[in-house]
C-alpha cells in the first residue's frame, strides 16, 4: 500500500455516522359497534378503544462497536396499535421497537442537526418518538340525547422522523499524533488491544480502545487515527476520527522525538495543537506528551528542545520508547495520576423532542376566498366524522366550537356562506 492510502476494505467495517429513518407506531381506530344479544332488541353501544401504537426506544449496548448495521437497514417503524373491539375490548397495543446502538451514540435530528439523546450510558434506553394514542371507540360518544353514536375516532397517526446517528467513542484518555509515530505500538503494548500496526502511514484507519490497568485502577485509552494538518478542516479522515476524542477527559500527544521521517518534533507539536484548536476545545483538554522512540539517534536532543517549548504551556514531557517498553509505566502513571483530578465525562445535553400530542395546537389564515384552518389536530378531527350520520356532525361542530374554531374564524372575517376549509373538506360557514 503507498503511503497516505487508506485500504477501502478496512474503513468499510467501520461506520461512524449514518441516517435512519424512525416511525412510531400509529394509533388503533376505535371500534364502532352495539351490544347484540338475544332476548336484548337495542344493546347499547359497546365499541372499544384503539390500543396505542408502539414507541421508538434507542439503548446503548456494549457488544456493539460500529453503525455498520445501519448501513444494511435504514428504515425502523415500531407496531401500530390493534384496532377496537367490540364488547368494549380495547385494541392491544404496539410492542416499543427498541434500536440498539454503540455507547456513545448521539441521535441528531436530519433537518436541523438538534441533538435528541446521548446514548452514553450501557443499557440505558431512552424513547425517542412517542406512539400514537388509540382512537376512542362508539361506547365513548353516547349521551342520554344520542344513545347509538354511529362513528369513532380514529388512531392517532405518527409522522416518520429522520435522525442521524453518530458515534463519538467513549474514553478516558485519547492518543493524538501524527501517522506513524507509534500510537498503536504504545496502545498494544500497555493493554490488551491488538490494532493493526506497520511502518507505514494510516495503519489505524478505525479508533481502537484499550484499558489500561494502573496501581489496582484501571481507564479506557483509545489510540485515535493519525492527524494530517488541515484535519480540522476535513483534509484526510479529518471530522471522520476527530470527533472520537471529543468525550475524552485528557489527550496524550505522541511524538516522534528522532525525527526519523524527517520532520521536527517541535513543529509537529504546534501542527497538532493547530488542528486542535481548530475543533472546537480540543487544545484546552488537559494533556501529557510522550516523547517516543528514544531508542533511535538524535532523540536526546530533541526531547530537550520540546521539553522547553512546552514549559510555558504546563505540559509535562516524559520519555519512552514503544519499541523497548522504556518509560511507558511512568507515562501510564502519569496518566492516571491526572485522571484522578479531573471530572468524570458528562453526556451531551440534548434538546427536548416534542412528543405527539392528540389535540396540537391550529392556525386559522385566509388563502384567497377560502378561509383554511390548518394543523395536525384538523385532519385528525375531521377523519373521526362520520359525515353520513347527524349525531357525528352534531359533534363536529361542537368540538369545533369548544376549540375556538368559529370564534376564530369570525375574527379573521368569516361571514354567512363563507366557503371553510378543514383537513380536506370544505364547508359554508354558518352563524
């Protein structure tokens, strides 16, 4: 492989970001029907209610580590509920859908990009989208005045949603450096992770986590892919691996302090904190440097130059070397030791989700000579009408008076004979 190349195969079995479109399940319809028996001439009504439809539930799960899944499956729609029965049976309900992704999941609304939930905590679920209330059935509209209501409301319908997922991987601790500058060597050999390691650039094409155990504790290190200048800007893998240190509590920078490739340890410590500053706080994180491989020629030197460049900034410098083992206890050490001060990472606060509601609010405007009431709650309203039967328009248009519907339209200048649209129907407006 040519160097800056990155293997397709490999980056296919690592997916960080992915869109899926979400549905609730949508309300039963409530159930029209009278009680029939023998030696019984006019049962009452007795049709049930509509069960509600099933939720859309995210949860983290430890035995996942990637969004691949999602790339083969895009679409989840939870249960709708059961339509009512007679004899007063309710529908059954919709069973919640429940979405499993990796720790450290954000679940980000498509259009405006709000952050709906941090899946950060393993096993936590959390209900993204609220199922449709059932519909009312017959049994709920007699009156001593109307004693065989011929309709019932229909099942509360749930839009689809389009949210996307996004893993920022979840560590205590994240390695930061150029390509090749030993990284992976250091994760390997103080934890259990086996990355993919070679002499080459772009090896650790995925974030690869590792614990390390430390004086009878133990944190999570994640030795990130390596930075190219101008990252932050997209160049590279750039926001493709950036993002996976933005949970981490510190950051430490690895550097190449031979100069073995030809470049100058001090000017790759300013590139990198460049890049970090330019991603938001990145450069503020609380960090430690590790001066690696002081078993080639030239290191000495270097290692003091970048001991006093980095004076000024409070960093401390220690000295290993991946390829001996040398220094790296003291550096772990060092490592926890700053851990130990720090706050433990929080989720990322996310928006509130506006639940669907059975009635929402509506908005009366005038389009033309067409007075128009508008809303989610109109169309709901209007398919529960039986418009055959006068019971049913009766209460149409006494829930339109309790809503404030006539009074608002005679606000806007509604008059006798006025032509009112409704969901989709029209109507003459009537005083």
């Amino acid at each position: 492989m040519e160097g800056g190349q990155c293997p397709r195969d490999d980056m296919a079995l690592f997916v960080d970001i992915v869109t899926i479109r979400v549905k609730a399940g949508d309300g039963g319809n409530g159930c029209v029907s009278f009680h029939r028996e023998k030696y019984v001439q006019q049962g009452g009504p007795d049709g049930g209610d509509g069960g509600r439809g099933g939720d859309i539930v995210f949860m983290a799960t430890e035995r996942m580590h990637t969004l691949l899944d999602f790339r083969y499956k895009r679409s989840y729609s939870a249960p709708n509920g059961e339509q009512g029965k007679k004899g007063r049976s309710s529908g059954k309900s919709g069973e919640s859908l429940v979405i499993e992704v990796p720790p450290g999941t954000l679940v980000r609304d498509k259009e405006t990009g709000r952050v709906l939930m941090d899946l950060y905590v393993p096993n936590e679920k959390k209900t993204l989208l609220r199922g449709g209330k059932g519909g009312f059935g017959n049994m709920h509209f007699a009156t001593p005045t109307r004693q065989a209501p011929n309709f019932a409301k229909p099942g509360v319908k749930c839009q689809p949603l389009e949210v996307m997922l996004e893993l920022k991987s979840i560590a205590d601790v994240g390695l930061v450096g150029f390509p090749n500058v030993g990284k992976s060597t250091i994760l390997s050999v103080v934890t259990a992770a086996r990355p993919k390691i070679a002499n080459y650039h772009f090896t650790t094409l995925t974030p690869n986590l590792g614990i390390v155990s430390q004086d009878g504790e133990s944190f999570v290190m994640a030795d990130i892919p390596g930075l190219v200048e101008g990252a932050s800007e997209g160049v590279g893998l750039g926001h493709d691996f950036l993002r996976h240190i933005e949970r981490t509590r510190m950051l430490l920078h690895v550097i190449d302090v031979s100069g073995s490739e030809g470049r100058d340890p001090v000017e790759d410590f300013d590139a990198i904190m460049h890049e970090l500053e330019q991603y938001g706080d990145l450069a503020s994180r609380p960090m430690i440097v590790a001066a690696n491989k002081t078993d080639l020629p030239g290191a000495d030197e270097n290692i003091e130059r970048l001991r006093a460049h980095v004076a000024d900034r409070g960093i401390e410098v220690f000295p290993v070397s991946a390829a001996t083992n040398e220094g790296l206890k003291p550096l772990m050490r060092a490592a926890m030791d700053m851990l130990r001060t720090l706050p433990e990472a929080a989720p990322i606060e996310a928006d509130e989700m506006p639940l669907p509601e059975e009635e929402t609010p509506y908005e009366v405007r005038k389009d033309g000579d067409v007075y128009e009431v508008v809303g989610p709650s109109m169309q709901h309203l209007i398919d529960s009408v039986n418009f055959s039967d006068e019971d049913s328009l009766n209460w149409f248009h006494r829930t339109l008076r309790r809503w404030g519907v006539i009074d608002a339209l005679r606000a806007q200048g509604a008059g006798e004979g006025d032509t009112v649209r409704v969901g989709d129907m029209e109507f003459d407006f009537v005083e």
